[in-house]
C-alpha cells in the first residue's frame, strides 16, 4: 500500500492498491499483512485481564460481578458458538441475588478480548451515568467469560432487567483487531432472534467515539422503553423519525 496516495491513506485503514501487480506483494505489504493477521489471531485467543479490568471498573465507581458461560476455555468458545451463548443454571441463579435492575450492563470477551480491554470500561461507565441520568436501575458490570451476544439474553432474565446491553470484542478483521460491538435487546426471551437487537459498532480509536457509542445506546435504550420495540421493529418504527434524547423516554 506505499503507494497509495498519503490523502487516501488517511481516511480509512482498510487494505486499498491502485495501479497495476505483478504477482508478488511488496515486501512491506506482505509484512504488514502477516503483522495484521497476527494481531487478529492474538485477540481471538486473548482471555479477558479479569484482575486489571474489575481494578478499571474499581476506580470508576461501578460494581461488578463475573459469570462464565458454558463454554468451559478459549478452545471449546471457538469450535462451539452455541456454548458461549449458553448461562449456567448456577450462574443465572446467583445473579437473582443481586438484586432487579431495569437495565442489565454485560461486557463479554466476545471474538477480541483486546477491545475489551481497550474501551470495555470507558463504555460502560458513559452508559451508566446516562441511565441514571434517566432515573433507570442499572446492574453491576457483568464480567461474562466466553461470551457470545446472546448471553446476555439469560444474563437479563437472571437479573430481571427488561433491557440488556452486551458489549463485546468484534470479530477482528485485516485492517482492526480492537473493536468493540455493542448489542441492546428489549424484552429478550430464552430464543431470542438477532433481528431483536440493535447494534452498534466499530467503537475504537478510529471509528466512534465511547462517548458518541454510549449516547447512541442511551437514546436507543429511550426509544426501546417508550415504544415497547427493539430490532428491526424498532429500526422500522423510527424511519422517518429521529431516536428521542436520552431522558425522553416512557417506562414500560
């Protein structure tokens, strides 16, 4: 990609040429392709700093507590997706303990621990001050190990929370290993379908901003609680309209 003109190269980091190729990439291509691969690898395999980041969630006034779902190590989340989406009896049955919230807050190693790691506590601390804001109950941080989004699902029904915000590493790709997704769900259910959901993603240094993230899944989180709908359902409810302002919002 050298040679790529400096005022392309400034606005996206995905993995542009121009002009005719021979057969073989440059060496300094090839190298930062190996360097981007590695770095996807590693964030998939990462497992979650538990000691650092329950330190970060500390230090920023928020409790939380850790879950894990069944997937039982790094090895057995990769090979089956359906584990990770799984919470276990006891661990459902702990969280009845700590109390209703309206709004249950989860943050999952997902497929980037990295990302986590990153903006995982930054985002989740913006979320909370909005919710409160709003006069909403939120629940400890729940720290899940070898979460996939739809863990979140039997998080929130553990907790009695009619919302769940999941945020999670996103799958790393060739041009960024360290972003973060985050899903918000009204209502979810023991089968919930992604249709239900509403994401929002590429939360990084180079792409949204924490604070833009946690304002988006605030007003996200209004719109939900004042119509009842999340999803596609939402999504279609709001097209010619613009997502109400964070504390404009009808409990149900």
């Amino acid at each position: 990609m050298s040679d790529l003109p400096a005022s392309l190269r400034a606005v996206t980091q995905a993995r542009l040429t121009l002009g005719p190729r021979g057969r073989a990439l440059a060496t300094a291509d090839r190298l930062g392709f190996a360097l981007d691969h590695a770095r996807a690898r590693a964030a998939v395999l990462a497992e979650l700093d538990l000691p650092e980041l329950g330190a970060t969630l500390d230090r920023l006034g928020l409790a939380h507590h850790v879950v894990s779902s069944a997937a039982t190590g790094r090895d057995s989340f990769i090979r089956r997706p359906d584990l990770g989406r799984h919470l276990p009896q006891d661990a459902a049955r702990a969280l009845a303990d700590i109390g209703p919230a309206d709004v249950a807050l989860v943050l999952g190693d997902g497929l980037s621990a990295t990302a986590v790691m990153l903006n995982g506590a930054a985002f989740m601390a913006e979320l909370a001050l909005l919710l409160r804001q709003m006069g909403l109950r939120v629940s400890p941080v729940i720290l899940a190990r070898q979460a996939r989004v739809a863990l979140g699902d039997g998080i929130a029904r553990g907790l009695g929370a009619q919302s769940v915000v999941i945020a999670l590493g996103e799958r790393p790709g060739l041009s960024a290993a360290d972003s973060l997704g985050v899903y918000i769900t009204h209502r979810p259910a023991a089968r919930t379908q992604d249709s239900a959901r509403n994401c929002i993603s590429n939360i990084r240094a180079a792409g949204t901003g924490v604070t833009d993230a946690a304002d988006q899944a605030a007003r996200l989180i209004a719109a939900m609680r004042s119509s009842g709908l999340s999803g596609v359902a939402l999504s279609q409810a709001m097209a010619n309209a613009p997502l109400p302002a964070a504390g404009d919002q009808t409990h149900r």
